[in-house]
C-alpha cells in the first residue's frame, strides 16, 4: 500500500511540469485562404483572406513560442506589395513561418483578375 502512494505521489508531481513544458513548447497556427475574410479569427475554419492580415496579427502578439502562417490552396492576387521586416520574424523565443499548409498548391500573383466585361 506504501508503495502504491508513492508511486501516485510520484505522478502527482510530475504532472505539473508535464503541463508547462507542453505550453512551452507549443506553438500558435494562423490560417489565409482566398476564400476567407480579415473579419475572421484565423483559425482553419475561419480563416484570414490576406497576408497582411495574418503579419499584422502576428505583429501584435507576443512571440514566445513558434508561430505558422498557413496558406490554404488557391491563388492569391495582390495589389501591393507585401513586405515583411525584423519585427516579422520572431527571436530567440519563437520564430515565424509563412508556408502551404500540408502539400496544398498556393500560388501569390502580383497582378490582379481585369473585368473585360
């Protein structure tokens, strides 16, 4: 019976420090989709529409774990140009990435779709 509490003791102590390494190392996911909208939450059900969105959200945040910026599949058209800068980048806490989500094709235009209509 000792040894059973000890062993529960044991566990008992160690969830704690399962629970914050966890949040240390997890990491925040942004998702843009030509199909969303910069209204939403970023999430993979709601998604960004632009990239501006998602930098200008991230810039907002503290950076203390890995950040991904999703791109979902389709072709994206902009109309300006989309920079980045140090402060896009992350530090030694977390870094950012832009990136297809999975294997999806993305595909940025610097142009946009004319109505000839």
């Amino acid at each position: 019976m000792k040894r059973l509490l000890c062993i529960i003791a044991a566990i008992m102590l160690l969830i704690p420090n399962i629970s914050a390494y966890a949040e240390e190392n997890s990491h925040m996911e942004y998702f843009v989709s030509p199909y969303g909208s910069d209204n939403n939450a970023g999430t993979i059900d709601s998604p960004f529409k632009t990239l501006e969105k998602a930098r200008d959200t991230v810039r907002t945040i503290e950076k203390n774990n890995d950040i991904y910026i999703y791109l979902r599949e389709g072709d994206y058209y902009m109309s300006e140009s989309f920079s980045l800068d140090s402060q896009d980048s992350g530090n030694s806490s977390g870094t950012v990435t832009y990136s297809a989500y999975n294997d999806e094709s993305v595909t940025l235009h610097g142009d946009v779709i004319l109505d000839i209509n």
